[in-house]
C-alpha cells in the first residue's frame, strides 16, 4: 500500500491513521473496486482550496473582458411555452 492510497477496507479499519496521514502527508486516496472513490483531506486545506473571494460582481468587474467592448445581445424571441 502506497502511503497515500487505501482500500475501502483498510481505510475502515485504520480510520485514524487516514486522517493523521492526511493532516500530516495531504490528500489520502481511498479506492472502492480498484477504482479512486474519494480523498480525505486536512479541514484547513479543504477551507483554503473552497475559499471564494469576492462575489459574481467583483469576478464580473474583474474580467479580461472588461473594457474590450465586447456586445452581448439579448434575444428578442418570444419565449417558449411550457406545460408545469
């Protein structure tokens, strides 16, 4: 076994040491039938890699696209009729 790779089985029963690894070596890979299933990671890398900054109209502020004189137009078409 890789230090970062384990089995559904082995990670059951070595819960703790996944976790200790993961805060001490990154990202554990558990695997399911052979094939990656899912990660655990440190809680403090999670936060820092899921962090946003900002909201949609900084990032739209922001944009390299900002100035460029770029036109979007909106459709005229009538909308479409739906049955809810």
């Amino acid at each position: 076994m890789e230090a970062d790779l384990w089995t559904v089985a082995e990670a059951k029963a070595k819960l703790s040491e996944v976790i200790e690894h993961a805060q001490k070596h990154g990202p554990q890979t558990i695997t399911r039938n052979g094939r990656r299933a899912v990660v655990v990671v440190d809680a403090e890398e999670w936060e820092r890699k899921t962090k946003r900054s900002g909201n949609l109209a900084d990032f739209f502020a922001a944009s390299p696209l900002r100035g460029s004189g770029l036109k979007v137009r909106r459709s005229k078409d009538r909308l479409r009729p739906i049955n809810l």
